[in-house]
C-alpha cells in the first residue's frame, strides 16, 4: 500500500469515529496525532478511544516503526513526544502472545470456570479490551503529567497485567488468611432463568423483602426460598450461584409476562436477554456504521475557562497523577475500581462512606481487620465518615470537593439531586471540579430503570447472548462489566482533567455499566453479523481452543488457523481429516495421556502455542507469568499495570 493510499485511508477512518458528544470543537485530545502500524484488539480499543478524544489517528507511512506502539504527536509538533507499548507479557516474564493463553495463565479461565466446576475459556477479547482501555489510561495520565512539568516520554502497559487486574479482587481473597469457601454450583438451576415461552432473562434484588416477596407468588416452598438468597447475592463476589432447582423451575412454568407482572408487584427487577441485533437498534448506539464513545464528557456551562493552575511541583515519573485530589462516594465495584486505578496513577483518593464505615468491609474472607476484597480495590485510600442524609454530611462532602481535583460516585438514579450533590451544585463551589457519574444505564432506559448491575447489563447489552453454548446464554459470574465499567469510569476522568489542564474548564463526566459493555462489542456491532468467539477466525475452522484436561491439569490450545490445527493434529498423531465431533473426541483422549507441562513444551516444537491453565489463584503470586505484577501485604494484590519513562 502506498503512502498517499495510506494517507487517505487512515483519514476515512478518523472521520469515520465519532468525536463525544456535547464537547465543544473537539476533544481533550485536540490536535494531537496518533501514529500506528497495526491494530491488535487491544490497540483497536486504544486508537477508537483516542481518536473518541479528539485525536487523528494515521497509519504509518510504509508500515514504518513497532507494531506494538503508538506515537503521539502534540498540537504543532513533528515529532512524537509520547510513545505508548501494548506488550501480551509483563515486563520479562514467559512469552505469551495471544488472548487465549492470557486468559489461561492469569486466571481468568479459572474464575470464568467455577460456575461449572473446571476452567472455562471465556468467549470474548476481555483481556486486551482491557488492556486497550489501560493504554489510553497511560496516555492521558503521562499528557497530564506533561501539562504539569513532567518530562514524560513513554508509557505501556501489557494484556496479562490487564488480566491480572481483572481478577484482582478473587486473587485477594483466594490469598487471605481466612479460607475462603466456594460451593459447588448447579449451573442449570440459574440465572438466567427460562420462562416456559422460552425467554432467558435475568433477576435481580439486593433486598431479601422483594427477593422472598416475588418468589412466593411463584409458589416457591420458603425454604428454598431463604437457601437461595445467600447464593444468589454473593454471586457477585464468589463467581457462583448455587440456587435451588425450585425456583428455576417455578418460573419454567409461567410466560414471562406473567413473571414480570409478579416482579412488579414484588419490586424485583428482570432484565430479558437481548440479542446483539436487538442491542444495535438502540438509539444513538451507532452513528454512521460506529458505534459511540463508552463516555460523554460535556464542560460545564458556568465555566469560566480561566488558565490551569500550575502545579506546584511536577509529579514524579511513576506516579503522573501525583499532586491530584479525586474524591469518591462509590459502592461495590465500579466506582471504587476507578479510583483504585487514579489511586495508582500516583492521585490522592478520599472515600466518602457512612458513620461506622462500609459495610462491606467485613464481608469474608478478611484479611488482617478487612474485608480481602475490599482492600483489592480500596487499599490506601484515605476516608471521610458522611451522613449524607444530613446537612453537615453534605456540608462535609462539598468542602472536600472545593479543594479537589474530581469527584466521582455511582449512586443510584437520582440520589445526586435528593442529596444535593449533582454536578451543578459542585461546580458552583469548584469550577475547575471533573465530576464523573459512572450509572448502570445512563440514560438508555428512562427516568425509573431497572437495576443496574453487572449482570443485568451483560443480559441488555447482548453480552450474555454472545456467550451462547448449546442454544443457551452463558453469562460469565465474572463481574466482566463491573470491572470494565470501572476501567472506562476512569478513562473518562482522566480525560476530563486533562481537557481542565488544556482550558482550565472543569467538566462531567457520564458512563455506565451498558456504555462499557460496548468496548466488547464494537466488532459485533458495527458489522451487522453474529459475534465469532476468539479463536474463530474461519467459521468452518472447529474450536479446539478448550481447555482440555491433562494427565495432571488442564491445557488451552491457542490453534485458531488452519495451519495450527494441521500442526496440532500432526504432533499428537490425530488425523485432521476427523470430523469436528471426531476430532474432539480424539483430542480429548489424547490429551488425557501425558501432563499439561510435557504438552506444552512438545507442542511449542512443532509450532502450536499450548499454555498451563491455572487453577488455584492461591498460585498466581507464585508463577513467572504473573509474580512480577503481583505484591503481597495483607493478601496479594495486583500492582499498577503501567510503566512510565522520562
């Protein structure tokens, strides 16, 4: 290709992705250049988001430069200032080089299996979208740090560092000195459940008054009924959800409308799995063949647009965000993820909680005098003890946030105004102030949606329907969207403070649980055809990802071409010319003959990646894929997933 048809190209595709909404001219990133040579999933994310920024992103003439980089060139330079490395390892550790034996090595196979009891690859990009989401992170904090006098020339960040994070809050408490206990789940038993027309949804409560209320109109014994809501609330944080085959059943006896109109009496929330063409008719999803930015980042209108303040020292080369203030008044997982995130970067965190503390602080395992997993993602923040329904609490919260950088919640709808803590009332007090709201719908679904959780949102994004296995949807209990709903809630703080550091104008900020779900989704969407699972590149080409089971373990088989299952087949002595059910079959009892490790090394001789599954997170800390990136306290903990260079 030449460089002029490169040129023109890059410019369609830069046209082709919408700037955010509501963002006078451009964006944070105005008239910065990206340069690229490739686009991996997780340098695809990156450029979409930076590009969403306001940046242009061009090819590299002659596909010049590192693959696994992007240069960024500042408003009126040449030359780029800034270099950003998606790596698949960290740092020096073992090679691995695609998202299957990531997801193998670090854990998420592990967690994503516990439902079913056995390692499960889960069927999506989680990894390197992550990782793509993480780039931009390192981006915008090393630009900030820059406006702010640091020398910062590079920033990276790699796909099993990503992985690691996402599991970071069952590594903790897999570590903890209180031994964690996982029951064996039944996964038919739901969610999601099957109403008898044959509509899969999911439920949702966080109060056992509704939870008890519908399932007793549905003729549930009582019994079953208080053995099901423990399970059914701790899903969250065990990734499993052992229930009672009589509810599953119960609603397997009714149409769904007539389950809905219990659930409203009840007050407990459905949510019908919708498929990826219901989800692209959403409005305002995709504009023009693209699907939208996972934030909206609008100026506030009172905004003077008076000059950044300088800083009264530049922030040190590893902590970009150094010097900075966020303030966060979240719950559960996505907003204090977020901050956990700025938190590494090197940013001040204080966290608004309830006289008495978090209730969640003591949910099991502990580890020392805290919950595990809660120290996962709050561990060094600092705490304000607020009220909130009082005139002194918010008193409190509003004088912290006069001083502060930013300020970010997850409250439910409407809680902002009735506290009288929305973004207007913020900005009145600090006009520079990022206020960032990181909701489970946004706006999707009205002024009264349903609850907006993790699942709930893998069901009306069409996420649970990608996951679809023998005709029926297979939701991870991975908080998949928790997580990338925090990581993308960060995302668009930092570039709401670097937009004030290039105008002095403070902004909000709006994502939510449905917005990130989008980041898996962009393929899928904006080709109108039925999501591919990784691995599936060919449709006629059979899965034979697993993993399967060793002698000794388990093993994933990173063969997603022709070629590679020509190899696979040829090393272990299997005829390739089986048919898919044949060739499975085969495969399996193979396998079973020799250890995962000899596998793999035979494998790697003849040219196929095949990698260990780990099974036990207790083990992380302990292998070379993963122990770099990890540090042990009270339990072990994920490290921050950037590397910064002056």
């Amino acid at each position: 290709m030449s460089t002029t048809t490169q040129k023109d190209f890059a410019e369609a595709i830069d046209v082709r992705v919408p700037r955010p909404r509501d963002v006078p001219v451009s964006g944070p990133l105005s008239g910065y250049t990206v340069l690229y040579t490739s686009r991996s999933r997780a340098l695809d994310v990156a450029l979409r988001h930076l590009s969403c920024l306001g940046a242009r992103t061009l090819s590299r003439p002659d596909a010049g430069g590192d693959p696994k980089t992007l240069d960024i060139v500042p408003p009126g330079h040449g030359e780029p200032a800034l270099r950003c490395r998606v790596d698949w390892s960290c740092g020096d550790t073992p090679h691995l080089g695609d998202e299957i034996s990531v997801q193998a090595a670090t854990g998420i196979m592990a967690v994503h299996g516990r439902r079913r009891g056995a390692p499960a690859r889960l069927p999506l990009d989680y990894a390197s979208a992550c990782a793509g989401v993480l780039a931009v992170q390192g981006v915008l904090a090393a630009l900030i740090a820059r406006e702010r006098g640091a020398a910062l020339s590079g920033t990276g960040t790699s796909v099993s560092h990503a992985a690691l994070l996402t599991v970071s809050q069952y590594l903790a408490a897999a570590t903890a000195e209180e031994d964690e206990v996982l029951p064996k789940d039944d996964p038919e038993a739901g969610p999601p459940f099957r109403s008898r027309d044959g509509v899969w949804f999911e439920a949702e409560a966080l109060d056992p008054r509704p939870w008890r209320s519908f399932w007793s109109e549905l003729g549930v014994p009582i019994a079953d009924i208080g053995r099901g809501w423990q399970p059914f609330v701790l899903r969250y944080p065990k990734a499993v959800s052992p229930l009672p085959r009589s509810l599953s059943e119960a609603v397997a006896a009714r149409d769904f409308a007539e389950i809905s109109e219990v659930a409203a009496r009840a007050g407990i929330s459905l949510c019908r799995v919708r498929t990826v063409a219901e989800r692209r008719t959403d409005p305002g999803l995709v504009v023009d063949g693209t699907v939208v930015a996972p934030w909206r980042i609008a100026p506030y209108d009172n905004a003077t647009g008076n000059p950044p303040a300088s800083a009264v020292r530049a922030p040190a080369t590893d902590r970009p965000l150094e010097g900075i203030t966020v303030v966060e008044a979240g719950r559960r997982i996505q907003a204090p993820l977020a901050t956990h995130v700025l938190g590494l970067l090197g940013a001040d965190v204080v966290r608004v909680e309830p006289p008495g503390g978090d209730p969640l602080r003591g949910m099991p395992p502990v580890a020392g005098d805290c919950s595990a997993r809660f120290l996962a993602l709050n561990r060094g923040k600092r705490v304000l003890h607020a009220d909130l329904k009082t005139p002194q609490g918010r008193a409190g919260v509003l004088d912290l946030v006069r001083e502060a950088d930013a300020f970010l919640h997850n409250w439910a709808p409407g809680k902002a105004a009735v506290f009288g803590l929305d973004s207007d009332e913020m900005s009145a007090v600090n006009s520079r102030l990022v206020y960032a709201y990181s909701s489970g719908w946004g706006d999707a679904l009205g002024p009264e949606p349903p609850l907006g959780t993790d699942f709930m949102a893998q069901a009306h994004s069409g996420l649970a329907h990608m996951m679809t296995a023998d005709g029926v949807p297979r939701p991870s209990l991975m908080t998949l969207i928790d997580v990338l709903g925090g990581l993308v809630a960060a995302e668009g703080v930092l570039a709401g403070l670097l937009l004030r550091e290039r105008t002095g104008r403070g902004t909000r900020v709006d994502s939510s649980l449905l917005s990130a779900s989008t980041v898996l989704q962009y393929e899928a969407l904006e080709q109108g055809a039925q999501h591919r699972p990784t691995g599936c590149a060919n449709p006629p080409l059979t899965d034979l990802t697993g993993p399967w089971p060793t002698a000794d373990g388990w093993l994933a088989l990173s063969a997603t071409s022709h070629t590679a299952v020509g190899r696979l087949c040829s090393a272990l002595g299997v005829d390739a010319a089986l048919t898919a059910e044949d060739l499975r079959t085969a495969l399996a009892a193979r396998l079973l003959q020799r250890s995962a490790g000899s596998w793999a090394a035979l494998l790697a001789e003849a040219g196929v990646t095949a990698t260990e599954v780990l099974t036990d997170l207790c083990g992380l800390d302990r292998s070379p894929v993963a122990r770099h990136a990890l540090t042990r306290a009270e339990c072990v903990f994920v490290t921050a997933p950037w590397r910064f260079e002056a």
